[in-house]
C-alpha cells in the first residue's frame, strides 16, 4: 500500500512539474523566427534582433505586439496561432541575448505639430523609410539591399508598427539613434526635442490615413488556376509550348508531375509538367523577395483524367505576395498570373 502511495506521489509530482515546465522559447524561436532573423538573431531577412541597441531600445510589448499582428505586407508575418504563454517564451528567449535592463513605457501621447512634423520628416526621414513611411525597398537579405547596409529602414505607415510602437518609444529611438544601424540621433543631426515631438506626432498621424501601398496584400482569388482543354493530353502539351514562347518565355522541359517520386517505370505518363522561364521577371522577383525562387521556374500541370478528358492547372502567383507578406511582389505576381491565364487559355482555345 505504502509502495503505490508513493508511486501516485511521485507521478504526480512529474506531472506537475512538467505542466509548470512551459513552452520552450529556444525552440519556438527556432522554428518560427531564426529562418529570418538568424539562429542567433544577428539578421539575414529579418532585423537583427540581438543587436544590443535594438534590445536597449525596444520594451516587452512592443515584440509580443510585434509577433502577434506582424507587420502586414512587409515581409514579417502574424502569429495569430501562438499562445500568449508561446509569445512570452519568445521574448523571454530574445531577452537571454541581452544583458542590460529592459526598457518600459509610458503609453501617454506624445503632443507635437504634424504639420511641421511632416516637413522635418520629408527632410530627415524619407531617404530611409519613403516618401510616405512605407519603408525600404526589398527584404534584409542582402542580394535584394545594399551589401552597406545592416538591415533594411521599417515601414512606419503600417498598422502592426504603429499599434505595437509607443509615441515614447518612437521618440526615444529619433533622440538617441539606434547604433549598428543607419539609424542616427535627430538631436545629434541638431533638432531640438520639439522638433522631435512634432515628428513622432506626423508618425502617429499615418493611423488616419489609408494603408501604404506597402501594407497592401493581395487577395488571390482561387490558390489554383484550372482550364478545361477539348484536345487530348499530347496535343495540349504542345498549345502550352507554343503558347509559352508567344508570351515571351522560353520553353524549358516536360517532364512527368511524379518524376524523381517514384522509380521512372511506375510514373503516370498522363501527368506531366512544362516549366518555362523569363529571365528578366525571374531577376525582378529574385531582387524583391529570394524566396520566390523556391517555386520557380514558372511550371504548368497538365493532366489527362480517367475519363479522358484533359485539365490544364498551374499555381496562382498572386498566392506567393500574400503567403511570403510581401507586398513588393504584388504588381510581379499580378504580371504573372495574368501570363499564366493567358497561356494556358490560349492552349486550350
């Protein structure tokens, strides 16, 4: 008796401590935030978030706010699945970089004049963060920055910013700068803090204004493109090599949709795959987003189904703005979903 006593005890006691043992911050890090920020958070598409000054300049609720909303269009996602005890892990793991104190605070508007705030930012702020506080150009990478530049200026007229983002936080990052960065004190450059009040309060303006083109995504209609064909599968095969060279692209292979899946005598000869490129959209995207090249080059699927009949399918490419949150890619993606409607409608005539 005194033995199976002991034996619920000590369950118990397991139990217990494994339900106070919590989520694993290093590891959520790791599979949701290091492919962009780095294992270590040191950057790569995503800012460096071990840099020192960032952690001196940024309080908890600004990164629980952050990985909550995201920052739409601007490559860094939501995280509406992970729990509120997920996201403190997090941040919690990201504060194990830092060895100084972590900053709080106020939530109390910064009063200032956005007129006068608007021209000091035209002056001061547009050569990094746009005309228009949508941000810099492509992602952190370097393939798509300057190789001089760490990390590439936040969008500052986009909603996830502006709600994780105190007016003291904002002014306390133009007075002090943000070292690592390109980011410079405004006192230093010879502003006064008014000046500084008056462009934290054009900042916090932008919450009255229509979205930047920066934090617009695109809403794909349908993930797949399908076109019915009246011709059979050979012959179709060869309107979409056609149709792909009139548009443009160049013709690079056919090949089976199981090819490399299964041993080359069990493929399924009635499914197949034309892939084709233009050089010239694939540079564009590449220098917008890397990460587009992992669904290139461009490919269509046709298929010719148990009763015959043949389907022509491809990926619809306004799909990739809003699964990578870039919004940079919207008038490329746009581009090639209309190429791909057009060739496959074509091919199908």
């Amino acid at each position: 008796m005194l033995l199976r006593l002991f034996a619920l005890i000590l369950l118990g006691g397991l139990g217990c401590s494994q339900a106070q043992a919590g989520p694993n911050g290093a590891r959520l890090f790791t599979s949701h935030c290091a492919a962009c920020h780095g294992e270590k958070g040191t950057g790569g598409i995503g800012v460096p978030l071990a840099l020192p000054s960032f952690q001196a300049s940024v309080s908890d609720d600004y990164l629980r706010k952050t990985i909550r909303l995201g920052r739409p269009g601007r490559v860094m996602p939501a995280f509406p699945s992970l729990k509120e005890d997920e996201i403190d892990a997090i941040v919690g793991y990201l504060r194990s970089w830092n060895s100084g104190p972590t900053v709080t605070y106020s939530d109390k508007p910064v009063a200032g004049d956005p007129a006068h705030g608007k021209q000091l930012f035209q002056k001061y702020c547009v050569a990094c963060h746009g005309a228009n506080g949508e941000g810099a150009k492509g992602t952190g990478v370097t393939f798509s920055r300057p190789r001089d530049l760490p990390i590439m200026a936040p969008a500052l007229h986009n909603p996830g910013f502006l709600a994780a983002a105190t007016d003291a936080m904002i002014k306390t990052t133009l007075m002090k700068g943000r070292a690592g960065t390109p980011m410079t004190s405004f006192l230093k450059q010879g502003l006064k803090e008014k000046d500084i009040d008056d462009i934290v309060s054009y900042v916090r303006h932008f919450e009255t204004q229509p979205l930047a083109d920066s934090a617009q995504l695109l809403e794909a209609e349908t993930p797949v493109i399908v076109r019915d064909s009246p011709y059979d599968l050979k012959t179709t095969v060869e309107n979409v090599k056609t149709a792909v060279t009139t548009h443009n692209y160049f013709y690079g292979r056919v090949q089976t949709l199981e090819y490399g899946l299964t041993r080359p005598e069990t493929e399924n000869p009635k499914q197949v795959i034309v892939y084709f490129c233009n050089i010239s959209l694939l540079n564009q995207a590449l220098a917008i987003d890397p990460r587009v090249g992992m669904f290139l080059p461009c490919r269509i699927t046709i298929l010719e189904k148990p009763d015959g009949k043949v389907q022509v399918m491809s990926v619809n490419p306004k799909v990739l703005s809003r699964l990578f949150n870039n919004s940079e890619l919207n008038e490329v993606c746009e581009q090639l979903k209309q190429h791909y409607t057009a060739i496959m409608e074509e091919s199908t005539l």
